[in-house]
C-alpha cells in the first residue's frame, strides 16, 4: 500500500491505543515464554530469531537493566502478577551477580554461569542500572533498590563527569581509572563523549527525579538538560550531534534519525519532570523541530523512518531497524501533542502500520532486529541479546496507550 492509501485508511487514536495494549501484552508473553533461564538463573544472554535460546551467549548489563525496566513498567502499567515476579528475578540477578561490591557500580558482562566477562564500567550502562532500580521501586518501594539507585547516580557524578570542559565521559576500568578504547559497541566511534550516553544518563535521571526531590538530583537533571540544550542539539540543521571532543568538537560521521526522534521525546519528558515553564517555553520549539526534520527527512516510501545517513557522501543507510520504528512512533506522538499538527500524527499512525505489517514477528512473537523487507544480519538478527531487549518495543507501547489515553 502506498503512502498516500494508508493516509487515507488513517488509524485512529482509540484503536491505536488499542492494539499497542494488545502488543504489550504479547510482547510481555514472549518474554515470560522464551527468555527465562531456570538453568543457571536470570534470563538468556540471547535468543535468537526461531526463538531458541544460545545458552552459552554471554549476559549483559544492558539487556538485564532493559528487562528489570521493562517487567517493573509492565507490572506498575497492568497490574500484572508475572511481570511483578520476572521483574523480582531480574531485580535479584542484578543484585547478586553484575553488582561490584567492592568498588561500586555494575559490569559491563557475565558469562552465562554469572561469572565475570568484562569488568568495565560503561556509563551508558551505569545510567540504565539507575532508571532500572528507580522502576523497580517505584513498583515495589524496596528501599535497598532505592538505595542502589542513589548510589550509582553519586557514582557517576563523583567519577564520570569532565570538571574542566563539561559533560560526561564514556567509561572506566572496573576502579574506575581511564580506558583507551571507550566506545560502546564495535559499530561507535572512538571519541570521549557521545550523545547515546548523554540521552541516557539524562532518561535515567528524569525518572530519579520522580523518586528524589533532593536539590543535587535536580541540579545535575538541569545540566543534562542543558548539555543538550548548548552542545548537542545542531540547530543549523536540528540533528544530534553524535560523537564528540572533550572540547565538544562534532565528529560524528553521519546523521542517525533514529537518535534523533527518541532524543525529543525523551528530553521532553526531562523537562516535564524538572517542571521548569522558562526552559521548557525555551526547547519545546526545538524538540518539535527535531521531528517535523525527522519527518521531512527521514521517511520511507511505506511510511517508516530509515536508519541513517552518511554526512559526507549523503548515502542513506535504508535498514528499517526495531527500536528506530518504536521511537519515531513515540516521537511522533509527543510532538503532535506538544504542536497540534495533525500531519504528526499521521506520521505516528503510519509508523505503527508499517511496524504491524513488517517489523513484528506475527507468527512467532517479539519483534525483528531488522523488518522483513530487509536482508538478514546474521550477527544481530536476534529476537534477543546483548542490544536487543523489551525495552524500545515494550517502552512504545506503554508510553503510546498512556498519551493517547490521556
């Protein structure tokens, strides 16, 4: 179906709010089905597109930290017993084997008997065990989670954050000393600050900032907003700065749309939390700048949002990848409301019905790395591992019932 049909066969609010509950809820079933290691405690380091777990796949901070998030939202959003209880076993997990009690804050990998892989200590990382522990006791109140939380948020600002120039660094060596390969996955570049690890330190400190009112939380969720406001957000053409200097030097090589229509819903809700009306009348301009350029730019002949761009060459990287649907389709969302303009929302809509036909796994459940339009990539085309949570896809479904409901 073209662009222009499926405008015309537009979805509404009511039933698209509809079908994101449904998904939720399947997507919650695969995840209790597939993903439970009862051999050797905690969940699968990965499983992959038949559904068959490699039991020997490493386990990552990542994806443990996403499931905790996930089951914790999950069962605070639907009341759900099972989530409530995958959410316990991923709380404990964490607790007991990716926690470094002797020098603080979380490694970076187990092997699948729980024993240390890589000690490292990613701040990327570091900032999802943070939002994580904050879902998980605001479900449950256990102060220890609390407590957990607070401390990596004084470890990253104690040992993380450049005094001289601003922002934060990538990573550390389990004590916490300096590394020279910083770079978060084989695909990142190679430089001392990334925006990916500022959007998340900045998402992990909207959600502490719910739970602690305390003034240092909301000093450092105001200069996270403003790392953004002043360094990261391009405004000679409202992309991301990706990659960068210790002086703040852009040089990322591409633009990421994907990245790009998360950031603005995500800072949106940074400044929805820190409740400020000057800086919030300030960037609201900005962050619905970010998607109508997403819109402009980015879009595919079937209404998706393609994966990147190469800043040089103008090559477009066409991949249609699942967390970048799931954003846009968020994203989207939040800038309609925040603008009124119709023509978002039917961006929205159109992302979803591309993310129905193409990007979910009908037939054997989750979602696909890559839609099915797309060649395979055998080395991630996972239903789950160490990149691949239920964290996008299970976030946007929570977050789309909850705005179109409101």
């Amino acid at each position: 179906m073209s662009l222009p049909a499926m405008q015309e066969a537009a979805l509404s609010k009511a039933q698209i709010a509809t079908e994101c509950r449904a998904e939720l809820a399947r997507t919650g079933r695969w995840w209790l089905d597939y993903s439970i290691d009862n051999e050797r405690g905690g969940f699968y380091g990965q499983i992959c597109d038949d559904n068959k777990p490699d039991v020997n796949a490493e386990k990552g901070i990542v994806l443990n930290t996403r499931i905790l998030w996930f089951f914790s939202e999950a069962a605070r959003f639907t009341g759900d017993a099972q989530y409530r209880q995958a959410a316990e076993r991923a709380r404990q997990y964490l607790r007991d084997y990716f926690h470094d009690a002797e020098f603080g804050g979380y490694y970076w990998s187990l092997n699948a008997d729980g024993s240390v892989a890589n000690d490292k200590k990613q701040v990327y990382a570091q900032a999802f065990a943070v939002y994580a522990l904050v879902a998980y006791y605001q479900l449950t109140g256990e102060q220890q989670a609390y407590d957990e939380a607070m401390a990596c948020f004084e470890l990253i600002e104690t040992h993380c954050v450049d005094r001289e120039q601003e922002g934060y660094f990538e990573a550390y060596t389990r004590e916490w000393g300096k590394m020279d390969d910083v770079r978060l996955s084989e695909k990142d570049l190679n430089f001392p600050k990334t925006m990916n690890t500022h959007l998340h330190v900045l998402e992990a400190y909207t959600s502490l900032y719910q739970v602690c009112k305390e003034k240092r939380v909301e000093q450092a969720l105001a200069y996270n907003i403003d790392l953004f406001d002043r360094y990261m957000i391009d405004r000679g053409n409202y992309h991301l700065r990706m990659f960068m200097q210790e002086d703040w030097q852009d040089c990322s090589t591409e633009l990421t749309y994907g990245h790009d229509i998360e950031c603005a819903w995500l800072l949106y809700k940074a400044l929805h939390s820190l409740d400020d009306k000057t800086l919030t009348d300030k960037l609201v301009p900005d962050i619905i700048q970010l998607a109508q350029t997403c819109r402009h730019e980015a879009l595919g002949e079937l209404g998706e949002v393609l994966d990147s761009m190469e800043k040089v060459s103008g090559k477009v990287h066409s991949q249609r990848v699942w967390w970048v649907q799931a954003e846009a389709l968020v994203g989207f969302l939040f800038a309609w409301k925040l603008s009124g303009d119709q023509e978002l929302f039917s961006t929205a809509a159109n992302v979803w019905r591309f993310i129905k036909d193409y990007q979910i796994d009908s037939e054997r459940g989750e979602w696909r790395w890559h839609c099915r339009l797309d060649e395979p990539d055998g080395a991630r085309d996972y239903k789950a591992g160490f990149w691949k949570g239920p964290y996008h896809n299970g976030r946007a479904m929570i977050e789309v019932a909850k705005l179109l409901s409101e």
